[in-house]
C-alpha cells in the first residue's frame, strides 16, 4: 500500500496527532472497553474484506495465529482499553506526552527480546523529543497536583504505553520470523484483540450498549478508518522495514501536529515554550532518523 518510508512516517503521525482529541467523543455513555471492541471489530472486518476481494492469502499455521492474536490483544486491545480509561482522569495533552516515552521502551524490549542493538543517537534524539513534548505541554505540567484521579489515570497510561510497546515488538518479531503481511495480520489481529475486549467486558459485567449520536458515530467512524486500518498499516510496515525503536518516532512528532491542529482549528496561540518544543522534536527526529550512508 506504501512504497516511500516518508510516507510510512508522516500519514501515522498526521492521522495519530488528531486522534487524541477525536477519542474525547468517545467518552461517556458507551464503556470505553465497548467502544475499544466496535473500533478494532470493525477495522479487522473490513481489513479482511479487502484482503478476500484483493485475493491476498489468508491461511496461516496455529504458531502464526497465535502471535497474531497475541499482537491483537497487546496493540489492539489492551492498549487502547487502558488509553481510553487514563483519558476519563487526565487531559489528552498529558497522555501523548506519556506516549512520547513509547521509544524507549521499543529501544528495551527491542534489545531484549529481538536482540536489536541499541544505537547512541537514538536514544539522544529521543531524549530531545521527550524535552521538546514536556515543554510544549508545560503549562499542563503545572496543573498537575497528583490527586487520587490523577495518579491513577497516570498508572493506566503507564501500563498501556507497556502493552503499545510489547504490540510493536510482537509486530516486528511476526514480521522478521514468519514474513507475515501486515494488512492481513492486522485485520486478524484487530478481530482477535475485539473479541477479547468484548469477552473480558462481558464477564465483568459491562453494558453492551452503542451511542446512535453523530459526534459518536463520526468519531467511531474515523478512529477506525483513519486512527485504526490507514495509520496500523502505514506504522507497522516502517516497523517491519526500519524496526520498532526508530518507527516510534512518529509517536514523538504527533504533539507537534496536535499542536499545530490546535492552532488552526481550537484558536490556540503557541507561547516561546511550544516553539522551543517543537525545534527541539524536530532536531530529535533528524538526529535519530538520519542515514550515515
């Protein structure tokens, strides 16, 4: 579906950066595990439809499924279940800027399970991008006054930044091990990591219900379009080409879009801090992403 890494870098970041505000619309009457369950349900379903009409091989071994449903669950559910609990307590700003912390733990589990090797100016470039994400968000840093709430939407973002980056490294291990083709793996991965939200929302008692207002349908429809089958594909594939520790500079760069969307379409007026910021992600990116060659 991509053929330029460019390409594979931008289109999540510019889709992702929006999608921390378009997960508010999600909040309220439908369980956020629910909601999770609709998102994937429907991206995998149609995945797989495009898979069946384009006459791409659907047939793998159980070890293959396994590692699949495994990604699912970690990447397609867990993940985002624990996302959208940490948004109920704390403001989208603060959750991308935990999520800007994603690198270093794909540079970690990279290291550990896959036996990437750990690269200096990675891990420099993306201390620049953490420093440039904390000054953009500063102002919301000096809100922060560690209430109960607070804390615990920390904890849930903490662990879903786990479970993000244990997904990714799953993808890249399927990738490199088995040769298995992202679009088709993602579309039985999002099944799988559907069905195990919908399960685990059903036998703790959670309503199965659906909201039939139009900020909740659009939003749905966009998480799952856009948030879910274009940006996965896009993202998953540099991981497969470029490895998990670089791909997740696209996490990085994403409050700069935010920031940028804010700007023309919220009325926001960037302060020296934000512009500082973004100078500062940029060099990170540019410093970790360059090619000696």
């Amino acid at each position: 579906m991509f053929k330029s890494n460019h390409l594979l870098f931008i289109i999540p970041a510019l889709i992702w950066g929006s999608t921390w505000y378009i997960i508010k619309y999600q909040l309220g009457t439908v369980d956020p595990i629910v909601s999770v369950s609709y998102r994937f349900g429907l991206a995998g379903i149609l995945l797989l439809g495009y898979s069946k009409v384009r006459k791409l091989p659907l047939s793998f071994t159980k070890e293959q499924h396994f590692f699949i449903a495994l990604q699912g669950i970690l990447l397609f559910g867990t993940n985002y279940w624990l996302v959208y609990i940490s948004e109920l307590y704390l403001s989208s700003g603060l959750v991308a800027v935990a999520f800007s912390t994603l690198i270093f733990l794909n540079i970690f589990f990279g290291a550990l399970f896959l036996g990437d090797k750990i690269k200096k100016n990675i891990i420099i470039g993306a201390v620049f991008g953490l420093l440039g994400t904390i000054l953009i968000y500063q102002s919301e840093f000096r809100r922060i006054d560690f209430t109960q709430d607070q804390i615990k939407g920390l904890l849930f973002c903490i662990a879903s930044i786990t479970f993000a980056s244990l997904g990714n490294i799953t993808s890249s291990h399927n990738q490199r091990k088995f040769k298995l083709p992202v679009i088709q793996t993602n579309g039985f991965g999002m099944v799988y990591g559907s069905i195990a939200m919908l399960l685990i929302a059903i036998l703790t008692g959670k309503q199965i219900t659906i909201d039939t207002s139009v900020s909740y349908l659009f939003s749905l429809g966009y998480l799952t379009i856009f948030g879910s089958i274009i940006a996965f594909t896009g993202y998953l594939t540099l991981i497969g080409r470029v490895g998990a520790s670089k791909a997740a500079y696209t996490i990085v760069i994403i409050p700069v879009i935010a920031l940028t969307i804010s700007t023309i379409f919220e009325g926001y007026s960037p302060d020296i801090y934000a512009f500082i910021g973004m100078a500062l992600i940029i060099f990170g990116n540019v410093l970790a992403l360059k090619n000696k060659k």
